[in-house]
C-alpha cells in the first residue's frame, strides 16, 4: 500500500507542476504575441534610419569635426564618429531578468564568453556591460578565469523596454566611449525569428560602420527580405543637401541611431525570450503528460497485483479452512 500512496503522491505533484506548466505557457504565448507585433512593426523605422544614418555618416568622411562641448557625452557626435585603434572593446549582454525559459540565457552566455575568448585571443582588453538578471552569475564566475571586466550592470531597463530606458544605457556607453574608457561596442543580443526560434547575434554599434562600408547589425538578408529591401539600397549615394546644415543633422541623428540601436536589440532579445519560455513550458506540460501516464500504468500494475496478492490470500484461506 506504501508503494502505491508513493505513486499517487508522484502523480498529484506532476499534475500541480503541470498546471503551473501550461498556465506560464498560455501567458507567454500571450505575450510574445505582443511582443512580436512591436518587434515587427518597430523594424521598418530601425532599418529606415540606419540607412539615414549612412547616408549622413558617408558625408562625414568629406568634412573635418572640430571638437565641441557638449553636456551630454551621447551628443558629441564629433567624438562619437571617430574611430580609433580598438584596444579595449566593450560588450553589451542582453539576457533577461527570468528564467524558464529553456537554454535561451544559456546560449547567449556561451556566445558572449566566446566572443570575449576572441577579443582575448587578440590581445585586446574587454569591458561587459551586462543587461539582465541572469546572465551575472556566470559572467561574474567567468570574469577572472577569462580576466574581463565588468562595467555596470543593469536589470530594471528589461522590466519597462522603452526609448527612455534604452537612452539610460546609451548615454553610459557613449560616456565610455567619448572617454575612451571603451575603442569599440558591440551588443550581444538575440535576433526574433518566430514564435519557435531566434538567433544569437552580435551587433557593431560603435564605431557603427564596419570595414566594408556596412551597417553590420542591420546588415541581415533574412531583415532585407523581411523588409523587402536588398543589400545594394544599403549603399545609396550619400545626400548632398542638409537642411539647416550637416551638423544639425548629425546632432539629432547620431544620439537617435545609437539609442535606436540599443532600443531595437532590447525588443528583439524580448520577443526571443517570451518564444523560449512558451516553447519551453509547451516541452515541459507534454513531458508532465508523459511521466503522468506512465506512472498511471505503474500504478495500475502495482493495485492490480495488490489486488491479485489479496484474492490469492483470501482463496488460499479458504482452501486451508476447507
């Protein structure tokens, strides 16, 4: 009888887990349904103002910046454009602050470890910056092994995404980078696909033009088909007219691309996360569905064979009495 209470303690507990399983299942299908609505319909501004960026950054190239004061790091655009030799590079690692969510904050730890393994490797220095709860414990672990530095670390931006909390986070890179405490920034983050998959992506943000002349965050042939724009309209001949002038423009669209940028990864790396947890606790309701049904077999083999034994006692008496 005590093995039989057992597995009918095992069952009601797995039906309980179950009931959490698909609840968290059926919110996050909710969610990321949301989500993906933002994400997709944020896309088309993203991209529009990277290409507007390039534009104005090609005409850049032609004239010489003078230094200005600014109050604000994240408005000298002078500084901001300048590129220099990348001693020291700076990575922003988007998580998230919740778990269940399968491997997702899994992988984009082991992306960002490899990648700073490849900065390592070539003899540059490596500042983190870490957005989300979980992914400071293994960073934290790692920091002295791999011998990186962490920055800042931030965890409210991802309870409220918005312009203003991504600003938060552009104002202290460009700080960073204006100080040339940072050479280079790149964003860690993960690239929303649909509701079963996404990408873990790494995003140049400062300096913002790659080698080749690409915007590389932006620079996605999935995004461009998505979007129906191709490669080449990545290159269209700079403007040759800014109206009041070059730099007023550049004060504006500079500080914008930047927190745009960040804002974009945030809403990805959002959408990627709610896709995870639902396909997650979708796994683990099936896996509670499972493990119910066979202890429900064992179960029934174990009372069945209770009752047999008892039968078989009960008839042996009688024929002992007989």
């Amino acid at each position: 009888m005590a093995n039989l209470r057992s597995i009918k303690e095992r069952i009601n507990s797995i039906k309980n887990t179950q009931k959490i399983t698909k609840a968290m299942k059926m919110v996050a299908a909710a969610k990321v349904k949301k989500a993906e609505n933002i994400v997709k319909s944020s896309r088309p501004f993203t991209l529009e103002l990277a290409k507007m960026f390039y534009w104005v950054y090609q005409e850049t190239l032609r004239n010489s910046f003078y230094k200005i004061k600014t109050k604000e790091n994240i408005d000298n655009y002078p500084a901001l454009l300048n590129k220099r030799e990348v001693k020291k590079a700076g990575i922003v690692v988007v998580s998230s602050n919740k778990g269940l969510a399968g491997a997702y904050c899994a992988n984009v730890v082991r992306y960002s470890l490899n990648l700073i393994k490849e900065l390592k490797a070539q003899n540059k220095e490596v500042v983190v910056y870490i957005v989300g709860q979980k992914a400071i414990p293994a960073l934290k672990s790692a920091k002295d092994t791999l011998g990186f530095e962490i920055a800042s670390v931030y965890v409210d931006i991802l309870d409220g995404i918005n312009s203003s909390s991504a600003y938060v986070l552009a104002s202290k890179l460009a700080h960073d980078y204006v100080e040339e405490k940072i050479d280079s920034i790149e964003l860690v983050t993960t690239r929303y696909k649909n509701m079963m998959s996404y990408n873990v992506e790494k995003w140049q943000l400062l300096p913002a033009i790659s080698d080749k002349g690409e915007i590389k965050e932006f620079h996605n042939e999935e995004l461009s088909k998505e979007l129906n724009v191709g490669h080449k309209e990545h290159k269209i001949e700079p403007l040759s007219e800014y109206i009041p002038n070059l730099n007023s423009v550049l004060s504006q669209i500079v500080p914008m691309f930047i927190t745009n940028v960040i804002y974009q990864a945030l809403l990805e790396a959002q959408a990627s996360e709610l896709a995870s947890r639902m396909t997650a606790m979708s796994s683990a309701t099936n896996n509670a569905q499972d493990m119910i049904s066979t202890l429900t077999i064992e179960y029934n083999k174990a009372r069945q064979a209770k009752i047999t034994q008892e039968l078989t006692e009960v008839i042996s008496g009688a024929g002992a009495l007989n």
